[in-house]
C-alpha cells in the first residue's frame, strides 16, 4: 500500500512540477502555448471568416468553454488525475503481472525498431478508432450520458466547445484508450505529436468557420510535404536535399492535396459541417443514439453507417430536448451524475438523443 501512496503522491508533486514548468519555460514541446497557440488561430478564423455571421464572436458560454479548455487539460490533472492515473496504471500492470507470471505490459513494445512516421500512424488510427467506439458508448449508456451532456448542452458552437464536457470523460476515455496504446508501445513523445494534430482537429470540427475541402486538403498535403521535404519522422524519401528540393516537394505535396485528396477530404476527416449534426437538437428517428461520432476521421462513421449530413447544417438548432432547463454554470455541472442532483434527461422527454 506504502508504494501506490508514494505514486500518488510523486504524480501529484511531478505533474505541478511540470505544469510550472510548461507555463514558466516556453518551448516547441510546451503543450500549454500549444493550446494557446492553437485556439488563438481559431479565434481569429471565426472573427475573419465565420459561417454563421450573425453569431457573436463571444458568444453564448464562450467564456465558460475557455475555462473548461484548461481545466480538462491542466488543472483537473493537477487536482487528482495524473496521480491517480499513476497509481491505477502501476496497479494494473502488477495485477498483470501477477496473473501471467510476469508479463509486462510496460515493457512490451513491439514497433520499437519501426520509423517514427509508421508509430504515429498507427498510434492515431487505434486512438481515434477506440475514441470512436468510446464516444458512441457516451450515447448509448444513459449513466454516462449523464456526463457526455456537458459537451452537447453547446447551444453555439465555437472552436472551445471542443474542451466543453464533464471530467469524468478523461476518466473514461484514457482508460479504454491505454491497454491498446501500451501494447503497441506508444511512449509520451509519440503521443504528443498525435495530440496536437487532434487537438488542432478538434478545434477546427467545432469552430465557427466553413472551408473549402481543397483547402484542408491542400493542408494536410502541406503537413506531408513538410515532413518528406525535411526528411521529418524518420521518412527517408529524400537523401540530403537541397533547400529548392525541399521547397519544391512542399509545393507538390500541397497541390497533390488541394487537387487530389481533397476529393477524399470528406469522407476521411471530420469538418465542422459535418459535427454540427453531431450537436444538433432534433435527430432523425432511426438515429436517436446519435450521428457523426467521429473525433478527427470520418471515416469510421461511413464504413459503419452512422454519417449524415442531410443539407446545410448552419443554422440548425443545438443541443437536446430539455438543454434550455440545463445547469449553465460550471459548479453545477461538475457535478452532474454524481449526487442525487443531476439533470434527468427524462424530466424532459429526452429519449437517448445525441
């Protein structure tokens, strides 16, 4: 018992070494200015093009959404989680141990001698396909729909919606998502990467903003272009090029992208047009567990048919049946399904909707 305690406590004081360290020594690797960073460029997207013009550009619970953005990514780690986490992973791992003899789950790492570039891949694609299958468990369970209400009580979507839900959502998504991601052997640095892609994603399927598909696709195209061009991730394609060699694989990726895979775009990556019906109030009545649960692809929607997106969803309503009787402050809605003080959906004719 002496060792998880000694867990507990290291996590705790390491995580708020680390957050000091984060806020008080910026870096390329500092994820506190990358959230910064990243919702700073949305901001201003949604101020400069936005889809719905006449929404506010603080609009409805902007204010809360930001503060859940750092207290789902810092403060709640602080307060308990990453300590807990710690304690719960050690534990996990010597209960393995115990039952197979010594398997360590931790130890296992069967794309240590892959490049950099084929982990990321397959890190990202188990992450999000697990996330997938999380998020649908949020509709499908009434228990943990009572925390997944949080996100979808957004009546006006903006780019911090994205980080608007109850904690008990990092609870229930790092835990389904570890077992995968320890047997691939996916470490910190790996997950990093992965992470800011998605957060950038996440931002972008939320914000209020409209893209041509041959735009984000020329980015991503730009994105791979950037690392085959610099030899980045350990993709080798290119031996010592020059800096015009460089340049000019960026150029051909980004028009690879803005005219080919942009043809794709659609149908393998999430956009807001499409999780604004993720959010919408009413659904389609052979739908009522809910539509488009994709976090950053789409795909996985498409191949296991629960894509729509029936018209232009720009003005649809948002939320769910009895949202305007929801908690709108954060003290209350922490404690959502918890205490006996909850919201019950039922009390207003909610009937498993998204």
């Amino acid at each position: 018992m002496g060792k998880y305690l000694d867990i507990f406590l290291n996590g705790y004081q390491g995580y708020a070494s680390y957050l000091w360290g984060e806020i008080t020594n910026p870096s390329f690797r500092s994820y506190f200015y990358w959230l910064i960073a990243v919702s700073v460029f949305f901001f201003v997207l949604e101020v400069v093009i936005p889809w719905r013009k006449k929404q506010a550009t603080f609009r409805k619970d902007f204010w809360l959404d930001a503060f859940y953005m750092f207290f789902n990514f810092f403060i709640f780690s602080l307060i308990i989680y990453n300590a807990a986490s710690d304690v719960i992973v050690n534990l996990f791992n010597d209960g393995i141990k115990g039952i197979t003899g010594g398997f360590d789950l931790q130890a296992l790492n069967p794309m240590s001698s892959w490049p950099l570039w084929s982990i990321l891949l397959v890190g990202f694609l188990v992450r999000d396909f697990v996330q997938w299958w999380v998020h649908r468990l949020l509709h499908k369970s009434n228990w943990l729909w009572q925390f997944h209400q949080v996100h979808h009580s957004v009546e006006e979507m903006g780019f911090a919606a994205h980080l608007r839900y109850h904690w008990m959502e990092n609870v229930v998504y790092r835990t389904l998502e570890y077992i995968p991601l320890a047997l691939l052997g996916i470490g910190l640095h790996d997950f990093f990467i992965i992470h800011i892609f998605t957060l950038a994603w996440g931002h972008y399927n939320h914000s209020n903003i409209k893209i041509n598909h041959r735009i984000t696709g020329g980015v991503v195209g730009a994105l791979l272009g950037i690392a085959v061009g610099y030899s980045l991730l350990d993709i080798q394609l290119l031996a010592n090029p020059t800096t015009a060699i460089s340049i000019g694989t960026i150029i051909g990726f980004t028009l690879f992208g803005a005219f080919v895979l942009s043809y794709a775009m659609k149908y393998l990556f999430n956009s807001p047009e499409m999780h604004i019906w993720h959010h919408s109030y009413e659904l389609p009545e052979d739908r009522r567990y809910g539509i488009n649960f994709g976090l950053t692809l789409a795909i996985w929607d498409y191949l296991w048919g629960t894509a729509y997106i029936p018209k232009d969803g720009k003005e649809i309503k948002l939320g769910f049946p009895g949202v305007e009787n929801f908690p709108n402050s954060f003290s209350k809605q922490v404690l959502l399904g918890l205490t006996d003080k909850h919201f019950d959906a039922q009390d207003y004719e909610r009937i498993d909707q998204t």
